[in-house]
C-alpha cells in the first residue's frame, strides 16, 4: 500500500462572523499561502488497525487509541470509518504538520480534518468528494466550536471564495476585481467555540438588541456581494469598517483587535476588521497596491506578531 498526501488552505471571514450562525449571511474566502499537509504512510510492522498520529505542532505523537474518545483526531477517524460502512482500516501513521496559527480565526481545525480525511481516504483507495469531505469535516468542527456555522469547513473544502447563508445552497462568490488583504496577527489566542459560547448567552439574555444586531450584519454582508461582484474597492472597504463597528457592539472584538483596525486604517487601508471569532485571533485590511507595504509596517508597528498578504483573485461565481 503506497503512501498518499493532501493539503488544505487557511481561510478568512470577509463579512459575517457570528451573524452566520444565526441563520445571516457570510462571505468567506481561502488563505492559500498558509496550509495544513496530512501525509499517511504504511505502518509495515504494525499491528492490524494500528494508526499513529504524529503532528509536531502540537507536540503530539501517540497511538490513536491512547487519544481521548472525544480528541478531535480521535473523532474524525471514527467518521471516516463510519462513513465507509465501520472498515478496519490498515496499520497506518498520520502526520500532519501546518503553517496556518491555532486559535486565530484562520480555520485551523478544519483545514487539518480536510486534508486528513482526504489523504486517509487516498490511502484506502476510496477517495472522498468535496461534499463528503465538507460533510466529515463539519462533524469534526462540532468538537471545536460546539455550534460551529459550517462556514470553515465549506469554504476550506472548495478553496473558493463563498456567499454562505445556513440551510440554503452554497454559491461560490463572482470577484470582479482582486482583492488585496492584509491579515494581521494579534498574538492573542481565541477559542472559538468559547467565544461563540458567550454571545449565545448574551444573545439569550438580551435577544431583540442581538437580532438587530445580527440583520445589520446580515445586511452588510449582502451588500458586500454586489460590490465584490462588480469589483468596488471603496465600497467593499466601506462595509468591512461598518462590520466591524457592529462585531464591536456585539461585544467580539477587544483594545488589542481594535488598535489594529486603527493602526491600518490611518496607514490607508480602504477598510478593516476583526475576522473569525475575535477576543484575539487576526484583523484583515483591504489594500490596493500602493498602500498595501505601507500598512503591513502600520501593523507591524502596533505589535501585529504575524503579517500575511492575500489576494483573492477575480473569477466568476456559480453555486456549489
């Protein structure tokens, strides 16, 4: 049995975090130039269903059966060979390294559960189309955020830009011009589900101020699909700032996310935000060529711990 690889993008929420996951639409787009790798290799020596797990980034390497029941490695195996009809998989090791920053809003977690399923499913000889993957994927994701939108996972799982709405097809999104990002670390760690957690409960506890917070967010993510789609710069730079404003209000962002929103829009950027669960994790700022160096330095300057630059390229859109 020969050895089998597969990778995943990163990924950014351009409009709608939170909101998605109270039914508002989302705007979500790949971060190719960070990845996660799943490589699988034979175990030749090993006993029958013996799978290793090696993943230096989280200083994990272990037997499978030594992992909790409810460790997301753990997890996503049992889906995968539930999936195929409960096989016995063959000895095996899985290593799965990524450049992509835990717990900072770029879709870790679900790039590492599709590119393992993907290289698992290679290595078995049944390899799993984009919507089994999406749908593996998406059980995994419950282990880390509780009530996850399914945004990473699709998203992650089609590396294209998407208009994301729960309960209704999935389009990928029509670019009509590039879209230059710049994606600023704040060097603080955000668990997802942990923060998704404590707007559920302020949600509960105040849910006529949420839901008028959640349909302005739902209505600016609309409003950004038709400037994305005919290519308005200005506009598109315009809702990420007026985004924000609203994840302020609905308590996600922090002084630390702010002062970077701050720092990039003086420096020029058309617009700014928080992107993912916020309380740490990443901004992203919307650059043209000219500005896009000079406010990489901006963040650099207010303590960014991490710069990555992006473009979303210009492409037509279709539904999934």
């Amino acid at each position: 049995m020969t050895s089998s690889y597969a990778s995943a993008p990163g990924k950014v929420i351009l409009f709608g975090e939170h909101a998605v996951v109270y039914g508002r639409p989302a705007i979500a787009v790949p971060v190719n130039q960070v990845q996660v790798k799943a490589y699988v290799s034979p175990i030749l020596t090993g006993k029958p269903g013996q799978i290793w797990i090696e993943a230096p980034d989280i200083h994990l390497d272990n037997d499978l059966s030594r992992l909790p029941t409810n460790h997301p490695f753990v997890v996503l195996v049992n889906q995968f060979t539930q999936y195929l009809g409960n096989v016995s998989l063959p000895s095996l090791k899985l290593r799965v390294t990524s450049t992509i920053p835990v717990a900072s809003g770029l879709g870790s977690g679900a790039a590492v559960s599709i590119a393992c399923l993907r290289a698992l499913s290679m290595f078995v000889g049944h390899p799993l189309n984009d919507p089994e993957v999406c749908r593996l994927a998406y059980e995994v994701e419950k282990i880390h955020h509780g009530t996850p939108s399914g945004i990473d996972n699709t998203v992650i799982t089609y590396s294209r830009p998407i208009f994301f709405e729960r309960g209704k097809e999935i389009e990928t999104l029509a670019v009509g011009a590039p879209i230059q990002l710049v994606i600023a670390s704040s060097g603080v760690r955000s668990a997802t589900g942990d923060v998704v957690s404590a707007v559920r409960r302020a949600w509960e506890q105040d849910s006529q101020a949420y839901e008028t917070l959640f349909d302005q967010v739902g209505s600016i993510a609309r409003q950004a699909r038709t400037a994305i789609e005919q290519g308005e710069i200005d506009q598109i730079g315009q809702l990420m700032t007026a985004n924000h404003a609203c994840l302020q209000k609905i308590g996600v962002s922090s002084p630390v996310l702010d002062r970077l929103v701050d720092a990039a829009l003086h420096a020029g950027a058309a617009g700014a935000k928080l992107s993912g669960a916020g309380r740490g994790g990443n901004i992203i700022a919307l650059v043209r060529h000219d500005t896009s160096e000079r406010v990489a330095e901006a963040l650099r300057f207010a303590a960014a711990t991490q710069i990555i630059t992006t473009t979303v390229a210009a492409s037509p859109g279709n539904r999934i």
